[in-house]
C-alpha cells in the first residue's frame, strides 16, 4: 500500500470513528427531551438504531467483502449485547 493510500485509509478510519463517537455521544443527551416530548421506548430506539444504520449501511455495504469471515461471526453477537440489544434494554427498562 502506497503512503497516499495509507494516509487515505486512515483518514476515512478516522472520520468514521468521528461519525460513531457523534451518534453515541448525542444518545444519552436526547434520551430525556424525547421522553418529556411524548416519544415512547420504542420510538427513541427506532431513532437511535434507524439513524445509525442509514449512515453506516451503506458503508458497511460497499467495504463487506473486504471483512472477513472471522470478523464477520465475531461482530454479529457483539452487535447485539454490546449494541442494539442492550440499547433496548437500557431503554424498554
């Protein structure tokens, strides 16, 4: 890999971890506004996990068969207790 491409590669790693940090630090911080506001359980999760993946979908789309098998099995279960399960439970109670 040239160091143009290295440096590319970083830089579109970067921004998107910027991208992940932004959507979860925003979670907590409208979690009571939209509760006060009439939203419900459900509404505020649909919001969190419908905005996240409109935005990393199709990212994940276009690198999946750069992802390995390995990574692939390892991720899916961490996507559930470390991410939309847990966002259900933290929100449903």
């Amino acid at each position: 890999m040239s160091t143009a491409a290295a440096a590319k590669s970083a830089a579109l790693g970067y921004v998107s971890a910027l991208i992940g940090v932004a959507l979860t630090a925003t979670y907590p911080a409208m979690t009571r506004p939209i509760f006060v506001g009439g939203l419900s359980g459900p509404d505020l999760f649909a919001l969190r996990v419908g905005v996240s993946a409109m935005l990393f979908l199709p990212y994940l789309a276009w690198r999946a068969r750069h992802v390995p098998r390995k990574l692939w099995l390892a991720g899916i279960p961490l996507s559930f207790f470390q991410g939309w399960g847990m966002a259900a439970l933290v929100i449903g109670g």
